[in-house]
C-alpha cells in the first residue's frame, strides 16, 4: 500500500421494504448501504452485498437527506469530506449488527440482477473502507470464494437465516476479458489455485495479486456503454457516470 490516501469509490446500494426494525423510522426517505470499492468498472457483475455479521455498524443522514450505513469510523471520515450538514459532525441516527442487515434485499446500480441481497462475510475488516461490500464474484476471488461458501454449505447459510433464493439464483456475469483467465476470472484462479473456502488467506492473496494487474492493463470491457474498451481506460469515466448519477460517491482514507 501507498503513502497517499487511498481513493475509493462508495457504490449506493438502495435497501429496500422490508426495512429492519431500526431503521423503519426513515423510511420517508432513501437509506443506502454505501459499499467501497477499488473496481468501479465490475459494477455491472454485482450478486450481491457481504456485511460482516458480528460487526457494529450505524446510520447517518447526509446534507441531501439521505440516510447512510457503514461503520462509526467511516462516517467519521466522511463527516470531514463533506458528506454532513456541518463540517466534522455526523448523528448517528441508528445504531446496527451486521446480523440485522443479512437477508435484507437492495437495489444496486448497473447490475442486470433487479434485487440482490445482503449476505455474511466473516473476513471483512473493521478498519478498511465502509464495512460494506458489494461482491463481484466475476472479477474478484474474495467474493467467488465467499458465495461458494454459501452455495455450498446450506448450514451456513441456515446459521444466518439466509434463504436459499437469495443465495442460489445469482452466478457470477461475464463482464470483462482477462487474455488468459477468460471472463470469468476470479472462477478461473479459483480452480486452478484449488482454493477451499473465504479462509485460504495465503491462495486469495496470490490470487489477487495475479488479476489485479493483468486485468488493469489487458482487461476489456465485454458489457454496456464501454463494451470493448480497455479497463484502464474507461475505470475514470466510469466511476464519473456512476457519481453523476448520485449512484456512487467518492471517498478517501
Ligand atoms: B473490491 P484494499 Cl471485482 N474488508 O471491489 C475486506 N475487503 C474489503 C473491505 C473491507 N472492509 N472494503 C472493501 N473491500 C474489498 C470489487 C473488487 C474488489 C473486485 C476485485 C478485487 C477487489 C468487488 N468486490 O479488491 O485493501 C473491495 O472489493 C481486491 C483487493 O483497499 C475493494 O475493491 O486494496 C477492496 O477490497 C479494497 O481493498
């Protein structure tokens, strides 16, 4: 990792009816999970939302009214990037486990799936990003690994209260080329790593290693407005037509 701040981008992830007890209250107006995400360009390939059961998180408003999840400390990082009403102050308006988003159903921007769900990651860490994460299984090998899991351990999803459709229809998309992976690639590493589970820690690692570079410079683009173009030159402009849609929003650490 670099010196300078690392930039994310927050992908909104609308949670929709039925809301959890707590947040009931805001319903008059929009409440999303914000998910960071290095690969704005995979957001067409999303299954779904991984929240991290036993984590806290919490919920505050925005200038614009609109209602936010993530963890304390990333909102406290987002109060000092203009993203509250005042300058370094957020209220946390609802206090929240993981456990009561799971099984919640999201609207998601660019992905050809009309309602994904939020389901258990127990890797994700407290001090990275927003605590969200929208999984890509196409493109990343933590997200294929993590939905492997869960498809094929009914316990585990029982564990959580997870319903097999929310878990079962969603394969990964092919969305980008990756000279020698194919286009599913992180299924591809996956394979061919053998890895076992979320916890094979040492082959994810490897894994991404392998794609992340590959895929930046040889990547193309195989769906919607940029199919064909190259992922490096079309991430920024990407990332700009999910902002300007007020789908995504930009963030640092
Ligand atoms: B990426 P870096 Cl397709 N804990 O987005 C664990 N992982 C987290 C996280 C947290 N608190 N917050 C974000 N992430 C994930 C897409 C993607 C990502 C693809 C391929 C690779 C990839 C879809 N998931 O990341 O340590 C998010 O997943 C490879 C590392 O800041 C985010 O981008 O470099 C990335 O890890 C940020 O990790």
């Amino acid at each position: 990792e670099g010196v300078g701040p690392q930039e994310y981008t927050l992908i909104k992830m609308k949670l929709l009816d039925p809301l959890p007890e707590k947040l009931k209250k805001f319903s008059s107006k929009p409440i999303y999970l914000v998910a960071a995400t290095l690969r704005p360009e995979t957001m067409y390939g999303q299954t779904n939302c991984w929240i991290r059961p036993d984590l806290k998180y919490i919920a505050f408003e925005t200038k614009s009214g609109e209602i936010f999840v993530s963890t304390d400390r990333a909102a406290k990082n987002m109060c000092f990037q203009g993203f509250t009403k005042v300058e370094g102050k957020f209220d946390v308006v609802a206090e929240l486990l993981g456990e009561d988003l799971l099984g919640r159903a999201l609207k998601a921007p660019m992905t050809c799936y009309d309602k994904i769900y939020c389901l258990p990651m127990l890797t994700i860490k407290e001090n990275k990003g927003t605590g969200v994460v929208t999984s890509v299984p196409s493109d990343s090998p933590d997200d294929y690994a993590a939905l492997v899991d869960l498809k094929k351990k009914q316990p585990f999803r029982e564990k959580y209260g997870i319903k097999d459709e929310m878990v079962l229809p969603f394969e990964p998309v092919p969305i980008l080329e990756i000279p020698g992976f194919g286009n599913l690639s992180a299924v591809t590493i996956y394979e061919k790593l053998k890895i076992q589970s979320q916890n094979d820690k040492d082959k994810l690692a490897e894994a991404k290693e392998i794609l992340y570079l590959k895929g930046f410079y040889d990547g193309v683009m195989l769906v919607g407005d940029y199919k064909g173009k190259k992922i490096q030159d079309v991430k920024k402009s990407l990332q700009k037509h999910l902002a300007d849609k007020n789908e995504a929003v930009i963030y640092y650490e």
